[in-house]
C-alpha cells in the first residue's frame, strides 16, 4: 500500500465516524484499495474498528456500520504525516 | 447479482473472519446502492479485500519445539514460506518429478501429441527461452546476500534440479493441448500459436517460482523459512514495516527481507545461528 493512500485514510479517519464507504467517498479510492488498506491500518493498531448498535441502524432503518476510529499510534502516526506531506489536510 | 460477487469472494476469506467480512461488505452494499454509486464495481473490490485478508489473517501455527502464537505475538506476517506440501527439498522435487512424470506420460500415451509437428516442439522450446527474459521485469533474479557463501554448491544443484523438472513440464504439457486442435496444416499455425502461449506464460510463472522459493530456503537444509515476524516499528519507513525475518526451523539461521528494498539494503541477508541457539530447536 502506498504511503500516501494510508496518510489519506488516516486523515480522513481523524475527520470523524468514518466507515469503509465514506473513506471511499471523502478519498476518491476504489474499494479494492480502502477495503484491504483499511484491514492494514488496523492490524498495524493505527486504527480501532467498532460496530454500531443495532438498535441506532434499526431506528434509522439501515444495516449497522462498520466505524473506525484512530489510535494514539494512528495520530501520532498522522502528526507526523502531516508534518512530512503539509497537503494532506487539503487533500481530503 | 451483486450479492453473488460478494459471496464468491467470501469465500476467499479464512472461514474465522467470514461472517464479520461478509456483515461488512453487505452493509456497506446497502449504501453504494443508496448513493446510486457502480454497485458492481465497488463489489468487485472486494475480491481484493478478500485476498489480502486471505494472505494477512493471523493463524496460531507451531512448528518443532517452537510455539509461537502468531495472533498474539505478531499481528499479520506474511505467509512466506508456508507451504507444507513443499517445505522439504525431498519433497518439492518429488513434486516437481511428478508432474514432469505426467506431462511426459500424457505426450507419449496421446498418439496426437507424440507425433506432434516439429515446429511446434521448436516454438515451444522457443518461448520458454524467451520467458527466461520476461522473468527479470516481473522478479529479480537475486537470491539474496549469503555471508562467505558457504553452501553455495548445494543451493545451485537445487534450484538447476527445480528447473530441470520445470522444464519438461512446460515443453511437454501444451503439446497434447496443441495436438488436440488437429494434424491438418490450415491448424498448425493455430497449434503453434496455441503451444507457444502455454509454454511462454507457464515458463513465466514456474521460473519466477522457482526464483521465490529459492529465496524462502535455509542454504543449509534447503527446507522453506517459517515463523515470518515483521520487525521494527510499523509505519516508519513511508507507513511501512522496517523488513520480515524468517526463521529456519532447524536452528541454522535467519534470513532478513527488507520490506522497502533502499540502497543500503536491497537485497535479502542471511545470519548464520551459533551454537548458542540449539537450546532453542
């Protein structure tokens, strides 16, 4: 995986809930590269994946998502992305 | 139809993570189709996804007398040198002798094959030559820094002997393909043809096998490298790990692959174990 695909994720994760379709919507990547990418990350323990209730997806009628979220290595990690590649905050 | 996508990919993925993959992707289906997004398209990535996972997900293994957890130890090596099938030389060359036993089987039982033109036979020898040239734009053809390059006899008659048995293989398996399209001149062109692709991608593939396995031996055994540990800290060399270390599982070493392959360190590097570490195996 390319570095700045995973400095991309990370920004777009740090942005707020995210879940795997809006990374794709937020970065403009297909699926074959958020999907795979968004595994890494996480076994890396740069993000944390969690599912929402059921009970909020039933309210709003819709399956439940899929959220992640960064860790303390994930910001660091992206502190230190933005310092090496200043765009990345315009890029998402 | 889209639903069908997802599931044949699924079951790329190890059967411990299927269900939550397979939740996952659904769900996210649901809002593709919402958004009036290419729903077939987004599907299709999934196969990718499913490969990674395939390759990537973290399974407890124990080999000899070390028992190491790989889930809990390290979260996602690669699968490097994990083919038991393969894993002794014995073994890999039985298997290679096999299937150079059935193509030559097939070629002298089909009496289409055995009296195959001898154009074809030369296109075919033809293009697996030339596939020996493809194979350094896919690989490279360096099988890694051996310090005083001690064993360097045994590990070449092993990887001579791999493509000696590769060979017949793929000179041999296209022709009864070949054959079978008919002795009439107006399809010998089409035979050849046919023969050459079998012959120029089958060599592609089986030599850059060949190239790989040969870089996942212990040069003292020749038995595939298990435990693959990724090592330094992720993530610091352009969100990558620093390399992965393998281990030979009868305590002769170490071999070390850089993950970014840099100019300090390109290529491959083995650590012969003292004997300070037989306690260990």
């Amino acid at each position: 995986m390319a570095s700045h695909t995973a400095a991309m994720i990370l920004q777009t994760i740090d942005a707020g809930q995210i879940y795997g379709f809006s990374v794709m919507e937020a970065t403009g990547l297909p699926s074959g590269t958020v999907y795979p990418a968004l595994r890494r990350l996480e076994r890396d323990g740069l993000i944390q994946s969690h599912w929402e209730k059921q009970s909020i997806a039933d309210a709003e009628q819709r399956p439940p998502r899929k959220y992640y979220k960064l860790t303390r290595s994930g910001r660091e990690t992206l502190e230190s992305s933005r310092k090496r590649y200043p765009l990345l905050a315009r890029l998402v | 139809m889209n639903d069908v996508i997802i599931r044949v990919a699924g079951s790329l993925v190890p059967a411990a993570h299927r269900a939550e993959w397979l939740a996952e992707w659904r769900s996210e289906l649901w809002y593709v189709a919402r958004g009036g997004h290419r729903a077939t398209v987004f599907c299709l990535g999934a196969f990718r996804d499913a490969l990674w996972l395939r390759r990537n997900a973290p399974l407890p293994r124990v080999y000899g007398s070390l028992l190491i957890d790989v889930q809990q130890s390290f979260p996602g090596p690669p699968p490097a040198g994990d083919s038991r099938l393969l894993e002794s030389p014995v073994r890999c060359l039985a298997f290679l002798g096999l299937l150079a036993a059935l193509s030559l089987a097939v070629f002298f039982l089909l009496p289409g094959a055995r009296h195959s033109d001898r154009r074809v036979f030369l296109s075919l020898l033809t293009m697996f030559a030339v596939a020996w040239l493809i194979v350094p734009a896919t690989t490279t053809l360096s099988l890694g820094d051996y310090p005083a390059n001690r064993h360097w006899l045994r590990r070449r008659v092993f990887f001579a002997a791999k493509i000696a048995l590769i060979f017949p293989t793929m000179i041999f398996s296209p022709l009864p393909v070949a054959a079978s399209m008919g002795p009439a001149a107006a399809t010998l062109g089409a035979a050849a043809a046919l023969g050459s692709q079998l012959a120029f991608w089958g060599g592609v593939m089986a030599i850059r096998w060949a190239l790989l396995d040969q870089r996942r031996r212990c040069p003292v055994c020749l038995r595939l490298l298990a435990n693959p540990v990724r090592i330094g800290q992720s993530s610091r060399i352009f969100l990558d790990w620093n390399g992965t270390e393998l281990v030979c599982l009868r305590g002769h070493g170490l071999l070390h692959v850089p993950e970014s392959p840099a100019i300090w360190f390109s290529k491959q590097r083995w650590l012969y174990f003292d004997p300070s570490w037989t306690g260990l195996f």
